[in-house]
C-alpha cells in the first residue's frame, strides 16, 4: 500500500493529520477500522490525515473519545479552524478553562480575559483594516475573548494574577469612550476576591524579567504550562523544568512592579485625565 509521507510544518491542517495518523499507529488501526469506529469512510480519515479536510469539532471529539487522547485532538483542531490564532494558542486556551492559578504578563495590550467587547473588537478591526486577517477571523477573535471569560466563571475561582506593563493602561484603543469602559473594567477586575492586578511602571527599565508577553499557569493537578508568543509564532510549554525559572522570574516581577493600591492610583489618574 502506497503510504504518503506528511509534512507537519505544512499547515495546522497537516499538523493535525500527522497526530491523527500517529495515534491510529499506535493501535494498529487502518484508515477502515478507525472509520468504522468513528463513523466516517475510509476517503474521509484519509483527507484529514493529508490535511485535504479540516476536522470538524465534532470529528476531533469523537476521535479523542475512540482513541483515548485526553482532548488533545479537539484542542488541536481548534487551531485548524482558526487560522487567525497562533500555534499553540487554542491548546493553551484548554488549559486556562481549568487552570487553579492564572498569572499574566501583557505588554501594549489590555490581555483578552480583561477586555471589554468594545476594546476587543477595536483589536480585531484594526487587525481587518491592514488586512493581517478577515472579518470571519476576528469575528472568532471576538467571540474568543468571550468564551475565555466566561470559563472563568466557575466553582471554585480561579486565582488570577496580572501584570500590565504601564503601556497596556496608556495606549489609546477604539477611542475615548472605550478606553473610559476598559478602565472601569480593570478597576472591577481589581475588585474580585480571587484577582491582583498590577502594572509595570515605565521606570522599571531593566529591571523588567520579560520583554514579550507571558502566560503560566497552575493547573489543578499543580502543573505548570506556560505560554509565550512573538509577532509570528506562539508556543506552549509542559516541561517543568522550563517552566520554573520563568514562575520564578514572575515573582520577582511581582515584587518590582507597583503594589495593586499604587496602580489603582495610576490608573484613577488616567480615568480623571491627568498625567
């Protein structure tokens, strides 16, 4: 039988196939018995295994339930699906849906668990208007945002952490009147039992651990998981050993950074319009 060698670094598309095709290895399965167990043809496990065929989220969930992957396939197909995302982004969402601590580092850019929909659909426009993605994907964008809140309301609450680098709150999005809104929402933020928020003042300097954004988080079995992104590409990391030094340098950008009362001070001057 003629066996095509896959491209993982093709496409997310191809990416997935590759995944699929590796567990369905693992099982000894052909493309027909993993078919039969799915409810799909033969044609059609082979297109997504080619990454002809994008997987459907209700193909990812049934192939996690058949083949015992944990909700690996589901959150990877998301990626799949949304293009508009970074690798890595749509898996890290999974765990931040269930994570016991969430602690972030955000650098320009009000993080999306903070953000109003006004605040976040200025984002994604703007994204539209230098053609970087479609209306469709910021859409998702959007609605992303959304979903990620929502998650977060749940028993028992999260404890969330967040640092702001003192241009997240200063930058001007969307306009007055939603930079008035997006203010109130870190100061409701701010107000939650389970939150902290602080911001990295300017004079920091080099003191500062971290220059791009950072994610970690504690998930309930108290492993780590972090995420890191740059312009062009986001990854997401399990292995403690990488994971620690950068909880470790968190911490310390904890204590550098203004206390909670001190950034409520500063942003209360920014909502009163003075420097």
């Amino acid at each position: 039988m003629n066996r095509k060698e896959l491209d993982p670094d093709h496409s997310p598309a191809a990416r997935f196939g590759v995944r699929l095709r590796t567990l369905r290895d693992e099982r000894g399965w052909t493309q027909e018995e993993l078919a039969d167990r799915l409810g799909y043809s033969g044609t059609h496990i082979s297109a997504i295994e080619n990454g002809r065929r994008p997987p459907t989220s209700r193909f990812a969930a049934r192939a996690d339930k058949v083949l015992g992957s944990g909700g690996r396939l589901e959150r990877h197909g998301r990626s799949v699906r949304q293009p508009a995302l970074l690798d890595g982004f749509p898996e890290y969402v999974g765990h931040e849906g269930r994570a016991a601590e969430i602690r972030l580092y955000e650098v320009g850019v009000i993080p999306g668990l903070l953000q109003t929909p006004e605040y976040a659909t200025a984002l994604a426009e703007s994204h539209v208007k230098r053609g970087a993605i479609t209306a469709e994907q910021a859409e998702e964008r959007v609605t992303l945002v959304a979903q990620r809140q929502a998650a977060q309301v749940r028993t028992p609450s999260p404890q969330i952490f967040v640092v702001l680098d003192e241009s997240c709150i200063r930058r001007p999005i969307g306009g007055p009147r939603v930079m008035d809104a997006q203010w109130d929402r870190l100061v409701e933020f701010a107000d939650l039992p389970n939150t902290v928020l602080q911001v990295a003042p300017f004079d920091m300097g080099e003191r500062r651990p971290f220059d791009l954004p950072l994610y970690i988080l504690t998930l309930p079995d108290r492993k780590l998981a972090s995420y890191a992104e740059s312009a062009q590409r986001g990854h997401l990391e399990r292995d403690m050993t990488s994971v620690l030094p950068l909880l470790a340098a968190y911490h310390q950008l904890q204590a550098e950074a203004l206390s909670q009362a001190s950034s409520m001070a500063m942003l209360e001057q920014l909502r009163k319009g003075t420097p």
